[in-house]
C-alpha cells in the first residue's frame, strides 16, 4: 500500500519524532511511505536519513486553505496514493476527501472539549465534521478517546496506540564523562530530570518548586536538575531558578537532538504536565533506559506509569509538595531506586516499543483500506 504522511510540523516535537520511529519500522514490503510537509522544517533531514521520500509543501497544511488543498491534491493524485495519514493538517484531510482517499489521522493531544465546544449544536456540527474529514482516528491514551467521543466521533471509529519508543542508546563510559564535565556534573550526584518543551503546559515551575523542597528537605544530598528542552518559557524559567536559589544546582540543556547521554546519567525522570500530555515520549525513552518516573497525575501519565509505586510514583498535577515527596522517597532509598529501573525497563518492552507501534498502526492500515473497499 502507498501511505503519504503529512504532518505541518517545522521543528522537531512529539510527533514528528513519532513519524520518525514509525518510518524506520515499517515493513517496506507492507507499507511504502512518503512524508508531506513544510519545505523549511527541521524533521526533513532525519527523514531523509530514513530514505523515505519527501514532498515538500509551499503552504502548511495545518489549516484550511484552497492553495494548500489545491496542492495536497494534485500530491495525492500524482503519486497514486493509497491512504493519507494526517498529524492535524486540517487541509490534507479535505484533499485526500477531494481525491476519494481514505483518511486516518492522529490525536497527540488530550484536553476535554471546552468554550463553544461544551455548547451541544456546536458539538454536534463538530462531530458531522470530524466524521466527514476522517475515515478513523488513532488516540494516543484512553484519555484522548474520550475526549474524541465528546466531540462526535464514534467509537468505532477510534483506535487507542499508544506511543512507542526506539530503545535509547547505550552510551559509552567516556561519551557518559564527557556530557558530565560538559555540564560541570559530578557522577555521585544525583540527577533528576524533566524532558519536555518549555512551554506552561508540562509544568517546569512545579518541577523548580519541587526541586527547592527537596534540597531543603535533603540538604545533604547532592541533588542536580536538568531541564531539556527549549520554548517560549526559558527566560521566565530561568528567573524562577534564581528566585528559588537554584543556579547552582539546575542545568538548562536547551534542546538536545541525542537524548542518550542524558538518560545514562538520570536517576529520575520526570513529568509535570498539567495538560494536553497523551503517551509521553520522553516517558517511554527514559523507560526503555531504565529510568524511574515521577509524573503528574493528568491526561495519560497513569496508563504509562502502569501501578504506582513500581516503576515510580504518580503525584496530583500543580502539586509540588508531592514531586518533592516522591523525589526525596526514591533519593533515600538506593534499593527502592533499583526496584523502580527494574521495573521502568520491563515495562517499556511490555508495552512501548516503537516496533509493537508500528505493528498496530500496519493492522490499522488493513483494515481501514479494506473496509474502504467494500
């Protein structure tokens, strides 16, 4: 089958990373893929490194417009394709309905219906439109199911994949001291993390207050926080570190393409989403490094954490107090800690490999096409 991806995406976030793992896993005997997007985006160069074909776009199709329609439809006629797989690209579904092709798209977000969408006629037009651009749709987290279901779309209609990851890379003893005297780090200390865009959403304030509750609690330990990722909050982020007296012990790392050396040095990684969060990829990396996690309560953090307390703890989002418990808990107890790696590592090849993905998402594939067929 002939698959075009597009995705409206310029930078490198969750989702292109998760195009790039489905790529890389395909069984190209199954699946022959091509992948639209914005001619100025940075994920260009890693698909190409997959030898996937690109078909750069003049207009983003990540709204409603007859020149981005227009474009994507004479894209979908001239390279015969089979299915269309959006990540949003609003426009890409009414192209492939323009070309008589059978949509599937992605939710990678997870946030209840809100404003004019809670208004029930509204909601209904919502769901005659969501139903009219896609053929179905993959929900990231039970939690996006139900938002879907409340804004019209059957549940026959939805499929729950959750996300997975590729197994993070081992990391040399020399790469690994590297990293660390790069950072001006120490291997006895004990480095708790948050991997995630600086954005209000996933909560970084609340790691800092945690943070400064736990060295207060913890004086003795030698307690390091790295903040990866950038946005449009670093600035305020990094005053909020001087206020707490923190520049000593956090680090921003800005965006890293490799997030290897970092999980080989984490001894916690951690979410604080308070809101949109589905199947956090970070979770799942950090997972498959066997790193403990100590998240948020919101969206999809509990599936992927599984039962509290094995392979980490789950704290009420907005909650520093509880971050900081559960930072503190882990910190005291070495045994406790490698119970948790342990058990992050199994779950991870349980439940979140970017191989199992992929093979979920070719099984959809069949069977939309073969029900479009009938």
């Amino acid at each position: 089958m002939r698959v075009l991806h597009v995705i409206s995406d310029t930078n490198i976030g969750g989702a292109g990373v998760l195009l790039c793992s489905l790529l890389n896993n395909f069984d190209r005997s199954r699946v022959q893929s091509s992948v639209a997007l914005p001619e100025d985006s940075e994920l260009s160069p890693r698909i190409r490194a997959l030898e996937t074909p690109i078909h750069p776009l003049n207009v983003s199709p990540d709204r409603i417009s007859y020149t981005s329609i227009s474009e994507l439809s004479r894209l979908i006629r001239s390279a015969q394709v089979d299915l269309v797989h959006t990540n949003a690209a609003l426009s890409a579904r009414v192209a492939a309905r323009f070309c008589h092709v059978p949509v599937l798209h992605t939710r990678h977000c997870c946030f209840p219906p809100s404003g004019i969408l809670r208004v029930p006629p509204i909601r209904f037009l919502s769901g005659l439109c969501n139903r009219a651009l896609s053929d179905h749709v993959i929900a990231t987290a039970s939690a996006a199911v139900r938002d879907l279901t409340a804004l019209g779309i059957p549940t026959h209609r939805i499929s729950c994949i959750i996300n997975g990851s590729e197994e993070a890379r081992v990391v040399s003893t020399a790469e690994k001291h590297a990293f660390l005297s790069r950072w001006g780090l120490r291997e006895s200390d004990f480095m708790i993390g948050i991997v995630a865009r600086l954005v209000p959403c996933k909560g970084h304030d609340i790691f800092l207050h945690a943070a400064r509750e736990a060295m207060d609690r913890m004086p003795e330990k030698q307690f390091r926080f790295l903040i990866v990722g950038d946005g449009e909050q670093r600035a305020a982020l990094e005053r909020l570190t001087c206020e707490l007296m923190l520049t000593e012990q956090v680090r921003f790392l800005g965006f890293q393409a490799d997030v290897a050396p970092v999980w080989s040095v984490l001894r916690l990684n951690v979410n604080c989403s308070r809101g949109t969060e589905t199947s956090c990829l970070a979770l799942s990396e950090g997972m498959s490094a066997g790193v403990p996690m100590v998240v948020s309560d919101y969206g999809g953090n509990p599936a992927m954490l599984g039962e509290n307390g094995v392979a980490g703890f789950l704290c009420p989002a907005e909650s520093s107090t509880a971050f900081a418990d559960a930072f503190c808990r882990i910190a005291a107890s070495p045994l406790l800690e490698a119970g948790m790696r342990t058990a992050a590592k199994d779950r991870f090849l349980s439940h979140y490999t970017a191989r199992g993905m992929t093979e979920r998402v070719m099984e959809l594939y069949d069977e939309i096409l073969a029900t479009y067929k009938k």
